[in-house]
C-alpha cells in the first residue's frame, strides 16, 4: 500500500537542534515493548498508516537549505514502515534493527518491526529523534495502542492520533501572563559546569559501531531503593544520578572528597497542562547537579545529590532557561549562520542521565494485553559521552547506555551497570 500526499512542514526549533548534534551522535532513538501474544500485523499496518496520516513529521524528507531547510511530506509503502519478520535468532535481529541509521533523506523517519517469537510479539521502533523525544513517544503509544484495540475490537477507524503543534513555544502556553512574559526573557543558558571526570571508554575508533547494553533492575531491589529515597526525600532521578556518580566512581576512582557534576534531562511538558493538544515533538532540556563532594558511600552521595536538585526545582522556570536565546539565534539569521555561531557555544554533556519515567502499563496494552519486557535506548553517542537512559515498568527498573564504540566498550558498559547494580541494592539495604 503507497500513500501519496504533498507538502511541507516547518522545522521546528529542536528538530533543528538535533539535527546540529548530528556531529555529536546518530540521531535515534530506540524503543522496545514485548507482548505475550501475536499481534494482528495487518491491523497494526492500518493503525500505523493512520498515524503517519496524522503525524506527517515521520513521512517526510528533510529538504535541507542553508537559508530555510524544512520538511517534505512524501509519499510511502506501509511495508517500508513496519518490518514483519519470524527471526530465528532474535536477538540478532534485533541488534541488526537497532544499529541502522535513518537518513534525513529518506521518505520515512521512523520505521517499526514486528519480531514474532514462539508466542511474543517484540515491537521495535528506531526513529529520528529530530520528530520525537522519550516523552512524545510516551504519548504516540498510548495514543497507538487505544487505535489498535479500537480497531481490533470495534472496527473502529483509529482516530486518537494528535496532529497538534510541535513548536517549542507551546511550552509557554498555560503559564500565567506574567511568568510567560519572564519565561521569554530567559536569555541566559544555564552554563555547563566544567568537570574533568570522562567515562573510561577505550581509546580507539576502530571497529566502532553501534554499542547497546542495558541492565534490568528487579522490582523488589528497585521498590526497596525507592523506599530508602521516600524517607531520604530523594527521587528516583536523584537514585539515578546518585548511583550513576557511585559507579562511575567505581570504574575511574573519584575521590569521595572530589567534585563532579552531572547533567539531567528536564522534560518540559511539566509546564503543559494538556499534553494531548500538542504534536509528537521534542521538549526537553537539560539541569546539571553538580557536586562540590562526591561523598563516601552511596547514601551520601545520594543525600548530596537530593540536596542540590531540591534547590534546582525552587526555579519556577526550570529547564526554561535559554530557550529565547536559541529561538532568536535561529529566527535572527539564515540557518547555516545560525547553526554555526550555537555549534560553537553548544557542549554535549560527557555525563548525563535521561529518565524517560513510568510507563503506564495499561495506556500502553494492546486488546488487554500489557506490555511484558522494554527496553529503551538513545542516540549513539559519540565517545566520551555516555548518556545513561531509564525508565520503568511495573517496578522494574531497565537502564541503558548507547555509543559508537567497539566490543571493549561494550565490556566497560556491562562492568559500569553491575556497579550501577551493586549500588543500587547497597542502598535498598537498612
């Protein structure tokens, strides 16, 4: 089935950011949900060739432009978009899925694969994470899954699918008019903290490719850690970069007297009252917890780090900061220019952690079936940095970390997240 449709959308502000961190990582982003049973793949085709009706961001080419670049709709086979395949090793297919790279040039910008195995649906998605963050994916899933059971069970055309605004100014939309009037005077970024401390990743660049590893944190480890932040008044992002610190410190030796710092994603719709109004887009920033001491034990590091991020969220703006100044960086000059003078003042964190949250088990099932396994990714970062990503699902805790590397790096990874591990039930213990 070809669809066929003409026209062109803007490039938003952050599609236009990622799209500059091209030099720094390839783009993507990787999901991954299981389902104990075999999903209908010809209804799951219709449901997505509603979605990319609506959502025309992921059927489109990036018309690149050093004055105005913008997004082409084009036309599309559905069998391009969802892969459908009975591998005989999984994971090898999966690892194959997840290490392409979707070019701008091409018609689509996500693509999906149905893995059936014995009798478990694996759903993968790779897309350009131009279109999308972790928080808008949240949103199309749950909007997906409602179409699909719809669907199956009414044949009911799936409707659910948004086609609001993806503009970044969206955020300032349901703040009062004198917070909106403050928010976009916020000309000045939160600088980056200098810190010297870098992953210990191999030094070569040979043989690099896309390295994935992630660990799975059980539930009864994970709800006792996030007993101990209650009482702690930490949150499981404080656990996440307190137990990041404590590894890493692990690997390259930080002093418990020594200073670190981390950054952390901030998701903007915080500020957004009625997430279903807006497109499938980005809207992320970043804070830094920086620690003057990284502390003796994980506890400590923990407290230090609950301490710093508490005063962070006092800013009634939190993660607003700079937006004005990338909006008039880009809206002032041509966009070659503009790309130029931000790439020059722009750091890619080397430490960073980004907390995608709880999945809501029931919003993301599928005719009643909720989701068994995920797994989460981000874009292959360039090395040093390494961003580790979380999220969890029925209180399991899944982490990952994603890079070009080589299979040294993939042995430094698995070292770091049995640390990440030890820590993590180092502190669930009383």
């Amino acid at each position: 089935m070809t669809t066929r449709h003409k026209g062109k959308l803007p490039l938003e502000m952050y599609d236009k950011v990622n799209y500059m961190c091209r030099n720094y990582m390839d783009r993507m982003a990787r999901f991954e949900l299981d389902y104990p049973f075999k999903i209908d793949p010809e209804a799951f085709k219709v449901v997505t060739a509603r979605f990319l009706e609506k959502a025309l961001v992921f059927r489109s080419i990036l018309a690149k432009s050093p004055i105005t670049p913008f997004w082409r709709v084009s036309d599309y086979n559905i069998d391009d978009a969802v892969i459908v395949s009975q591998p005989e090793d999984l994971n090898a297919a999966r690892e194959e899925f997840f290490s392409q790279e979707i070019p701008t040039s091409s018609n689509l910008q996500i693509k999906i694969a149905l893995f059936f195995h014995k009798e478990t649906t694996c759903v993968c998605f790779i897309w350009n994470h131009m279109c999308m963050d972790g928080g808008g994916f949240k949103s199309f899933w749950s909007d997906f899954c409602g179409s699909y059971t719809d669907y199956i069970n009414n044949a009911a055309a799936p409707v659910r699918f948004s086609d609001g605004s993806r503009a970044f100014s969206e955020v300032y939309s349901d703040l009062s008019k004198e917070n909106k009037a403050r928010a976009k005077k916020l000309f000045a970024a939160c600088v980056s903290p200098k810190d010297k401390h870098r992953f210990p990743f191999s030094k070569g660049k040979e043989n690099c490719g896309v390295v994935m590893v992630s660990k799975e944190i059980a539930d009864e480890i994970f709800i006792a850690a996030r007993n101990v932040c209650k009482k702690e008044s930490a949150t499981v992002n404080d656990l996440l970069i307190a137990s990041y610190i404590d590894a890493l410190g692990k690997l390259i030796d930080i002093k418990e007297d020594e200073a670190v710092s981390i950054a952390y994603a901030v998701d903007l719709r915080r500020y957004i009252k009625d997430t279903s109004r807006i497109g499938y887009t980005n809207h992320v920033s970043f804070a830094h917890c920086s620690l003057s001491q990284k502390g003796g034990t994980i506890i400590e590091t923990l407290r230090r780090v609950a301490s710093i991020n508490a005063k962070t969220k006092q800013d009634p703006f939190m993660g607003l900061h700079g937006l004005p100044l990338l909006n008039f960086g880009y809206k002032s000059m041509i966009y070659a220019q503009a790309e130029l003078v931000i790439k020059a003042f722009y750091k890619n964190p080397p430490l960073a952690v980004s907390n995608v949250g709880a999945l809501d088990a029931a919003a993301f099932s599928l005719c009643g079936n909720e989701p068994c396994g995920v797994f989460v990714a981000g874009a292959a970062k360039n090395k040093p940095c390494a961003m580790m990503t979380a999220l969890t699902l029925k209180d399991n805790l899944f982490l990952s970390i994603c890079v070009r590397g080589n299979e040294e790096d993939r042995k430094i990874l698995e070292k770091f997240f049995d640390e990440i591990e030890k820590s993590i039930i180092a502190l669930s213990k009383p």
